[in-house]
C-alpha cells in the first residue's frame, strides 16, 4: 500500500535536505564513537595485566549523546527511498524508519536533560557524582526509552500503529495522544527543563543569587577587589556565556520541528516547504551537539590521555609498576579555570603533579608516603579542575632518610 498523492519535485527536493542534514550528523557522531572505541582499545592494551583507573573525565553521557544522535540520523536514512520513489510505501523498512525516530528523538532528549542536571550539580551545586553515577544514567536512559515507546507499541500490537505520516513514516496520523506523550512530550520537557536549568546557572556565575556555594566561593569582604577577585569574576562570567550555548543549541534545533507538529496537531498542515526545512534542522542535531561539545568541552569528547611510566626493572624492592596520569580536568570539559581563594578547602594533589608531596615509596605493592601539604592549588591551565588522588591500599608515614634504600617512584 503505497501514500495516495506521488510527491512533487518540491517535496523531493526538501528530502534530499532532510538526507543531507542526517548524513552530515551521522559523518559526526560516527568519527566520534570510532574515536572513543579506538581510544578505548589503547588504553585496555596499555594497561593490560594492570589495574585500570577510571577516567576522569568520564564521557558516557556525551557518547550516549552521540548514540542517540546516530539512531536518530538513521532514522532519516529512508527519506532515500522516498525521495527517489516519489511516494511512501508501507512495510518493514516504514516500520523501522518511525521506530528509529522515536528512540533517537526520545534518547537526545533524555540525554541532554540529564547532561544539564549533571552539569548544574557539579558546577553549581559542587556535588560530585559517585564513579559510576554516569553509567547507571545512561542505563536509566535508556530503560525509560524503552518504556515510553514500548508500552504504547504493545498496547496496539494488532493494529496499524506506524505508517506514513506526512513526509515520512511515523505514528499513524489517527493516534494523536501517543504522538505527543511517545515523543514530543519529552521533546518540550527536556527543552524547558534546560532552558530553566541553564538560566539558574548562568544568574549563579554571576553571582546575582546563591545556592549554597558560599564556602565554595568565598568572596571579598570589605575592601576594594583585589587582581585575583577581577580575574575570578571574569571566568565566571565566561563560564555563564558559555552556559548558555547549551539550552540555545538544543532549541534552535528542536523549535521549527515543534511549531510545525503543533500547527499539524491544530488541524492547520503546515506548508510543505516549513515541514521539510524543520526537519532538516532537526537532523543536524548530531553535527550541532558534536560542534558545541568538541568547542566547549573537549574533554568529553575526545577523553583524557594516558601516560604508562615504569619502575627501572633493576630497582631494588621495586616490582614494575605503572603510573597513569590524566590531565586535570573534571567531567565538565574545557571550561575557564575558576581558581579558589578559600585556604580552607583542600585539594588533593595528581602525584605526579604535586612537588610539594614527600616521596612516595612502593613496598611489597604498598605506598607509603609522607604527610600531604593541604595547600590548595589548583593549575592555570584553562580547565575547570576536580583533583582526585588514587589512594593505596594502606599507607604510613616514613622517614625522608628511607629513601635510598626503599626506592622512590617517578615524579
């Protein structure tokens, strides 16, 4: 059963727009996942045999992005047939089309919700997640997904649920309530959800209200401010700028989509040219997101190096032991370096970093180590930094005197 009307060369060519959106979103996300499995398999080999740290940067919710935006590109793929055919035909290949929409539109919105919220934690409300908090999200995600699309998909098992619906396949036109609650309902929410997350965030790197950061992010009392007050405030301001890329990307890319489904839900069918150019728009979600994290936060895109230093096999008492060193940056990527004032706070120094950390000595696979200063200093190197130290199984304090005959790590 083919669509009644054969499509002009207008629609046809508002298609193939629609097509090269999606290949260019695609062309992205693929280099990037091929990237991040690549990565992946060097540091399983550089490490192999030895005990692998967790990555600071932890970048599962951005390559889970990244996921989403391919399913949601290949969901596109099909307008090809469509286009050369001039029309829709109904089968496996309609089915699968609207399948695919639905779980990448719902998985980039699940997606980027839970990237605000992550972000506005750490950033604002300076909490940090336990290790594996990104990957249970991601889990979480996608078990949501699952549910708001399957439920439905269950509940019309034996009827015509998908099908053409305007210029593609999709849910069928006569099932309005699960066009809405399936997609676009998490679509708006994740929209307005950001937009309110992202606006709190920039008015508190402003510092126009608080949310509990006072000990975090002490400010001058008093008198005039000082070099480092003016240097801090603009960080932060740059860092409120660039919050704001977050929210606005998402809904520049979301909006026409949106004003063209609500003008169809309201019984008004939009123009032909709209519908197309919306949905070409839409498609170029995957090259958006991948241009506004490799641009604001790197490091989530392309990971953090790892560096494997060996122990000389003729030290004595000194088995051959790695060192994998990360750049200091936390999960946020690259974002302005915020330095803090408070002489209070703590920060736990990268040992291979810290020249003010006694020697470290390795025994019999212990660490031992002298007492850490707990003068925080956190490097000018443009990243917003979390430091976090690998602690041994068991430590204890040694004389500097030991050193000759113990051994000392590479510094």
């Amino acid at each position: 059963m083919s669509a009644s009307t054969p499509f002009n060369f207008s629609v046809r060519t508002g298609l193939l727009f629609t097509i090269e959106g999606a290949v260019l979103s695609l062309i992205a996300v693929t280099f990037i996942l091929g990237f991040a499995l690549l990565k992946w398999l060097r540091r399983t080999v550089i490490t192999w045999g030895r005990e692998r740290p967790s990555d600071p940067s932890d970048s599962s919710l951005f390559l889970n992005l990244m996921l989403a935006d391919m399913i949601q590109a290949l969901g596109i793929m099909p307008n090809i047939k469509w286009m050369s055919d001039a029309m829709i035909t109904e089968g496996t290949l309609c089915t699968a089309q609207a399948a695919l929409k639905q779980v990448g539109i719902v998985g980039v919105s699940l997606t980027s919700l839970v990237i605000a919220l992550h972000t506005f934690a750490v950033l604002v409300l300076r909490w940090m997640p336990p290790r594996h908090a990104s990957k249970l999200a991601v889990l979480l995600i996608w078990v949501c997904t699952g549910l708001i699309i399957g439920i439905p998909n269950a509940v019309h098992r034996n009827e015509y649920y998908y099908g053409p619906n305007g210029y593609w396949c999709w849910i069928r036109p006569n099932w309005t309530a699960e066009l809405i609650v399936t997609e676009y309902l998490w679509v708006w929410l994740a929209a307005v959800a950001m937009l309110l997350i992202y606006t709190v965030m920039y008015c508190v790197m402003r510092g126009w209200f608080d949310i509990g950061r006072s000990a975090d992010l002490p400010m001058t009392s008093g008198n005039a401010p000082t070099v480092e007050d003016i240097e801090e405030a603009r960080q932060t301001k740059a860092i409120a700028k660039m919050m704001l890329y977050f929210p606005a990307v998402y809904i520049v890319t979301v909006l026409p989509n949106s004003i063209s489904r609500w003008l169809y839900f309201s019984g008004t069918p939009p123009p032909a040219k709209f519908a197309l150019f919306a949905n070409t728009v839409f498609a170029l979600s995957g090259l958006a997101n991948f241009i506004l994290f490799l641009t604001t936060r790197p490091t989530m895109v392309v990971g953090e190096k790892v560096v494997v230093v060996s122990e000389p096999p003729d030290s004595p008492r000194s088995p051959s032991i790695s060192k994998r060193t990360y750049s200091e940056s936390s999960s946020l990527g690259q974002l302005p370096d915020r330095k803090l004032k408070n002489q209070n706070q703590y920060a736990l120094q990268d040992i291979s970093r810290d020249t003010t950390i006694a020697s470290r000595l390795l025994s019999d696979n212990d660490i031992e180590q002298s007492p850490m200063s707990l003068t925080p200093s956190l490097p000018s190197t443009g990243y917003l930094t979390a430091n976090r130290e690998h602690h041994g199984r068991s430590r204890k304090i040694v004389p500097e005197a030991e050193d000759e005959d113990e051994g000392r790590l590479p510094g």
